[in-house]
C-alpha cells in the first residue's frame, strides 16, 4: 500500500477490493471492487490538470488507476507487450507518465513437461499518466524463435527468454534516465540483460547501457541449481543443463537505487541474490566497486532491494537453508 496524509491506500488482492483506510482510526474511507490488484501501488497524478490518483497492477495484467479521493476508476490498459506476461514490480509516475515494469512468469510454466519451454521476457512500458496510453517499450531481448531442438518429451523448445524485471525501476528526472533491474535467462541463448543493471532513456526509450553482473545464467524451474550433476535430475525443459549455462538463478530481486554522490557523481546500487551488492557510475554503467556476502541462492542473497541514507547502503541477505558455515543471512551496512 501507499500512505498520503491520513490515508492509507491498501489492494486487498484475494478480496477483490482497493480501501482507502483512515490511519489514525483504521476506517474505511471508501472501498472499491479493483479485480484484484496484485502490485504495490504508486501515487501521483493523471496529468497535468488530472486528479490524484493510486495505480497499480492487476491479475489480469491490466495497469488501472482509480481517483484517490473517491475510489472512482479512471481509466484500465493493458500495457503489457504479451499477454502471457504478468506485472509484478510497482509501477513509477515520473511527471505526467507511468513506468511499468514487465515480469514473466515461464520460469515456474518450465516445469511442465509440455511446456513449449520458454517464449516469454521482460520489459519496461512508459504510459501517459491521463489516460494509460502507451508511449514507449524497452525489451529486455527480441522475441523467442524455435531452437530446433526439443525437449525431453518431444516438445518443441524456443528462446532466448527470461530476463523478468519483477520490481520497481527507479527515474532520474534532471538526467532523463530510467534504472532497472533483471533476472536470468529461462532458456537459450543466453542474453546480454539477464542478471543485469540497465539504463533506458526517458524519452525514447532507448537503452543507454546494461551491466550485466552474471553471464550465461540460463535457467528454469525444471533444472537443478549449480551443477547439473549435483542434487535433482534436470527436467524436460532443461536440456541445456551442461551447455555452458551456470545454473544459479542469481536475479536482481529489488531494484536499483540512484544514491546522489558529491560532485553530481551519482551512483546505481543493486543487491543480487549472488549475495553482491554493486555500485555503479549512473552515467556509463562502469563498476566502481562489489561487495559479497556470502554465496546466495536462488531464494538468498539480496532478495528484495537494498536501502540507502547519505552515507551507507544497507544490504540485506536473506540465505534460507543455508549451512551454518556458509550463512550469510543479516543485515550489513556498507
């Protein structure tokens, strides 16, 4: 949810309904039937001249926003570039336009063995605030294409996909430049923007730079984590296990954080579930430092983002299941 002034606005997704709370009482201000909305929710205002409104993401993979005042639909787009596709992360109002990020979700669907393993990726939308009209998209690669292989069941494979952006960008309104944050590769080949950091213009939607913190991490819930040899049996759809890829699943979970340096040098920090927190040069991409904790996995590392103040970044790991000599798991200030 999202609080502004005396109001908290809560999606109470399984009910079906947006509130809008009072925060000293716990009263219900109004409530409106939303369909489930399955984001976090942003404020802002739908235009210029438009009303203060709360946006979010439903199960359907709609973007709507609903007038904070009254609870009054303004308007529901579909602003996705698939329609297989969900939104997760929480969008962004950056001036009079919306930033939605675009998750995935065949990572999980690769676990079927009839599963056409995998076809779908992420991506960034920019609409206008007023009325949810897309401007912009910025794809984490091109469309899949078959492999001409297929899978342990006889079913054609496709690719490259994957690369899900599963959290909130963040926007630099003086530079012009949105920051976002990408998982792996759900099948081959392997991508240039899995398990990276990347900035897109604006205005264009141009792609300025990726740093990419972990080459060749194509995976999927259908393979074992790390080698191939070690643990489950690798599933019908990953036949690739072996093939190069490192099995790790080390996503970006949270994202970026433009952290405002002296002398205008602004830096991108990112927590990746390898247990690294990044920091990069917000103009070029370039490292400026690393630091590890621990090993990750897929569910440890830094798995939900990172927090900074005016002189630290606070990185918080998570480790489940991990050996006691090998846990990580805290909270750590840089």
């Amino acid at each position: 949810g999202v609080v502004v002034g005396s109001t908290l606005f809560y999606p109470a997704g399984q009910a079906g309904y947006l509130l809008a709370l009072d925060t000293q009482s716990g009263c219900v201000k109004w409530a409106t039937a939303a369909n489930g909305v399955r984001t976090s929710l942003a404020y802002g205002r739908l235009g210029k001249d438009g009303p203060w409104a709360v946006v979010g993401g439903d199960g359907q993979g709609n973007l709507v926003a609903f007038e904070a005042q009254t609870g009054k639909l303004a308007w529901k787009v579909d602003p996705r570039h698939d329609n297989t596709v969900p939104l997760s992360g929480t969008p962004l109002f950056a001036g009079d336009k919306i930033i939605v990020p675009i998750s995935a979700i065949d990572v999980g669907n690769a676990m079927r063995d009839t599963f056409e393993c995998c076809k779908a990726h992420g991506a960034v939308a920019l609409v206008n605030a007023a009325d949810g009209k897309l401007i912009w998209h910025w794809h984490t690669m091109a469309a899949a294409k078959p492999l001409g292989r297929k899978n342990g069941k006889g079913v054609e494979m496709y690719g490259p996909s994957g690369a899900p952006i599963w959290s909130s960008p963040s926007v630099d309104m003086k530079r012009g430049v949105v920051y976002a944050s990408t998982g792996e590769n759900t099948s081959p080949p392997a991508t240039k923007t899995s398990d990276a950091l990347v900035a897109i213009d604006l205005k264009t939607g141009k792609e300025k730079w990726v740093f990419q913190a972990l080459e060749n991490d194509v995976w999927n819930m259908s393979c074992p984590i790390g080698s191939p040899t070690g643990g489950r049996a690798p599933g019908a759809n990953c036949v690739f296990a072996g093939e190069g890829s490192v099995l790790l699943d080390h996503d970006f979970g949270g994202g970026p954080v433009i952290w405002k340096g002296p002398r205008g040098r602004d830096v991108i920090l990112g927590g990746q579930k390898s247990g690294d927190v990044w920091a990069l040069d917000a103009a070029t991409g370039k490292k400026l430092w690393r630091h590890q904790f621990g090993k990750g996995t897929p569910l440890g590392g830094v798995h939900w983002g990172v927090a900074t103040d005016d002189k630290r970044v606070y990185a918080p790991i998570s480790d489940p299941g991990v050996p006691a000599d090998r846990n990580a798991a805290g909270l750590y200030a840089i």
